[in-house]
C-alpha cells in the first residue's frame, strides 16, 4: 500500500473494500486512508482520516 502524498509504503493491518475503493488501517496508527486497490492487490491511498465514521462518508 502506498500513500500518494507521501510515496510511503504502509503497512496494512486491515483493508476495507468497496469495488475499487478501500478504507486502510495501519499498524501504529489511529488515522484510516482511503484510496483504489489495484489488479495485483496493491493500493494507492489519497486521503487520511481521523475515525472510520468520517472515512465512510467520505465513500
């Protein structure tokens, strides 16, 4: 998984998806990404929220 802004590699503990969005959390973190799974299973995360409520609606 990877964070666009950043071009930082996560480490996912959990991945959430919706069709080709998903919601990331990641190990040693209390925020959750969004972003697009690709076809090999990788992601790109694009936006950072602070609680999964606020990543739903952000869906």
């Amino acid at each position: 998984m990877y964070y666009d802004a950043a071009d930082e590699v996560l480490h996912p503990t959990l991945v959430l998806g919706f069709g080709e969005l998903c919601i990331v959390k990641v190990s040693n973190d209390d925020d959750w990404y969004m972003g697009s799974r690709n076809d090999d299973g990788s992601a790109i995360c694009w936006s950072i929220y602070a609680d999964l409520y606020e990543a739903l609606r952000g869906l």
